[in-house]
C-alpha cells in the first residue's frame, strides 16, 4: 500500500527560508515589546497558528497582553514575510523537494502543502517558487477553524483531493506540531524531517513512524504508476 495523499509543511519541509519566519517572529517582539527573544524560542513556536505563536512567546517572557496587542503582532510578522518571501531568491525549495514532487504526480497521488501561516503569506510563496505546476494545492491556517496540531488542514487537504480515509494520507513535516497534526489525523505516515525547527530529540517526543535527515527517502515510496496516470487536477 501506498500513500494516494501527502499533506507536507512548507518552510522548514519543502521550503527554505534561511530563517526568515524565526527572524520575523524576533523582530515583531523587539518593535511592539521591546522584548528580545531567542532564535531558540522562536524555534519552539514554529508550525503552529501565530496568534498562538505570539500568545506563547509572551508568556515565555512572563508578557501579560491584550487580544489587540497580539493582532499588532501577527500582523507585523505576516507583512514583514510577505515583503521578504516576495524577493526573488530570498527562498528555495529544501533539497530533494522538488524530486519528491514529481514522484507523487507519476505515482498517482496527489500532493499538497500545508502550513502555520495565513493564505496570504502562502501565497506568496507558492508564486515565488512557481509551486502551482509542482503540487496539487495548498492551505494556510486561517483556512480551517483549527490550525496545527489540530487535524483541520489535513482533513480539508483530503475533501479537497478526493481522499476519504486517512490511511492513506502521509503527513511530513520538520516541528512537533506537524507530527501531532498527522497523528490527530490519523494519518498511516507521520515522518518527521530534521531540515527545520526541531532537533532529533525534540521530535522523538511527538508520535511519528519515521524521522528523517531529508526528504530523499521519501521518493522510494511512489514508484511510477504502472497504469495510465491520472490527470492532475
């Protein structure tokens, strides 16, 4: 058996920002705060929805805030990356991404990106990256009532693709939070990816079937569709 759906996370999976989000997250608490947080906690809030983001970072630094303060800050950090993803060259796809892509299409199964950030700022990575001829669809957080590890996102990856049990979806991702996102969703592939936010160690703390260096393993799972293949949709 094989996976007919891969729901896969964006920057620190398939997309490398070269720490842009981390960046961007330190930046918005230094100009509304004053507070200088640690590229170590920023790591720790990676993947999830960023009002919680902020929400926890705050409260790592013992912050009490009001709901506006933390608009402000989202919206900071969402126009910061928006302005920096745009700029041609400031991303690239994580190595073996693209090749993993093209093994998905010709094995028949459809591919799709998910992440902790709103639409727009997905948006702007996937036309930075020409992304719309690599995959099936993607889907930012705002898109569902519960972003990560909530199973939302991956549960409207599946209605969206045609998809119906979990079983057959594989869900990869770089933070503990993509792994429980793939465990709440049931999915019979969680495999976590050491390319981004989390260590080893920390990933190992979360459910997972696997915890890779990279993506390239992953290609062995979709060997070409001995039949007519079916027409991206």
């Amino acid at each position: 058996m094989k996976p007919q759906l891969v729901v896969m996370d964006m920057a620190g999976t398939t997309v490398n920002d070269f720490g842009l989000v981390q960046q961007a997250a330190i930046d918005a608490m230094k100009w509304k705060l004053n507070i200088n947080i640690s590229m170590d906690q920023a790591n720790k809030v990676m993947g999830i929805p960023k009002k919680t983001a902020f929400e926890q970072l705050c409260s790592l630094n013992k912050t009490m805030v009001t709901a506006d303060i933390i608009d402000e800050l989202v919206g900071f950090f969402n126009q910061q990356l928006i302005e920096k993803y745009g700029v041609k060259g400031s991303i690239e796809l994580m190595p073996y991404a693209a090749e993993l892509f093209e093994a998905i299409r010709n094995s028949g199964a459809k591919v799709y990106l998910n992440t902790g950030f709103n639409r727009q700022v997905a948006d702007v990575i996937v036309r930075n990256l020409a992304l719309e001829k690599m995959i099936h669809g993607y889907i930012g957080s705002d898109e569902v009532d519960a972003g990560r590890p909530q199973p939302d996102m991956i549960r409207l990856a599946m209605k969206r693709s045609g998809v119906e049990y979990s079983h057959l979806v594989m869900k990869v991702g770089d933070t503990v939070s993509d792994l429980y996102e793939g465990f709440s969703a049931g999915c019979a592939w969680n495999v976590g990816v050491l390319t981004g936010a989390n260590t080893y160690d920390e990933l190992r703390t979360a459910p997972y079937s696997q915890i890779l260096s990279n993506l390239q393993p992953l290609i062995a799972y979709f060997p070409k569709s001995s039949g007519l293949m079916r027409a991206r949709k």
